[in-house]
C-alpha cells in the first residue's frame, strides 16, 4: 500500500508503484488537468510539485512521489504564486490551443516560488524544457513577469 499526498489529501494506491505518476493522476486519481504530451520528459506537459520542485509526472514514478506532497494544476491556485500565475496567464491571453499550460503554469509557479524578481534569462532557463507547439513563448515570460510584480506589490502592500 503507498500513500500519496496529492493536493493536500491522503490517497491510498495498492497497485503497481513503478506506474507512472501521470497515469496514477489521470487514471487513479481523476485529475485530467496534467497532460500527457511525449511520454519522455521533453514537453513538460505533465509538469507537477513534488515538494515544490517541478518534476515530469511521466517519468516519475508512484514510489518517487510516496511521501512527498504532489501538488497539481489543479490545486496550485490555491497558493499566492499559483493564483498570480493563473491570474497573469488570464489577463495576457498567454493560452492559445491550451495543451502545454498546466505545465507552463506548473514550472512558472515553481520558478517565482524560488526566485521573486526573474530576468528574462532566469525564465528563459527555468521554463526550458517546457514546448508550447502554439509558441506563445512571448506571452508567457510576459506574464511571469506580470505575477512577480503582483507577488511584490501584494508584499510591500
């Protein structure tokens, strides 16, 4: 039996512990929002939280998540930078077809988790490995930097 923490509730899985977190989440879990892109950690469209980090739910696997706290798409609003994130993405019209935003989404809330003030070099490194077929790649360092001004205006304020 493995325990997974995932949006800050305790799921039990008695099942085969080298799946593939995406398709615990997807499958087991009934969370849709991280996607499958190629299946070899080249897209970032399965990007979550394990403790923080940004990792590819499609190589990680359930036993190298059990105990550390999974957090996805669809619970990072719930943080201060998750919802600037969203929030920025929303006001600049970042998402196009929309494929690839969990992701995006999912590593530019770990990158200002870590770093309030990006260059364009920090965003350019952090959200590497991140494809977005639409090339929205404007729009997206655009509205990370939008989150981070939100981020140290609601802190100075």
């Amino acid at each position: 039996m493995t325990t997974l923490i995932i949006n800050n509730k305790s799921i039990e899985f008695n099942g085969d512990e080298q799946m593939p977190l995406l398709w615990f989440l997807r499958d087991e879990a009934g969370l849709t929002g991280t996607k499958f892109g190629c299946g070899i950690a080249m897209c970032g469209a399965c990007t979550v939280h394990l403790d923080g980090v940004p990792v590819r739910s499609c190589q990680a696997t359930v036993a190298s998540a059990a105990g550390k706290k999974i957090t996805t798409i669809e619970s990072v609003g719930e943080t201060p930078t998750g919802k600037a994130v969203q929030l920025a993405w929303v006001n600049l019209d970042v998402v196009q077809c929309g494929y690839c935003q969990s992701g995006q989404i999912m590593s530019a809330s770990a990158l200002l988790a870590q770093k309030q003030n990006p260059t364009d070099a920090d965003i350019d490194a952090a959200m590497s490995g991140n494809v977005c077929r639409c090339s929205t790649y404007v729009r997206i360092r655009a509205a990370i930097h939008q989150a981070a001004n939100a981020l140290s205006q609601e802190t100075k304020g």
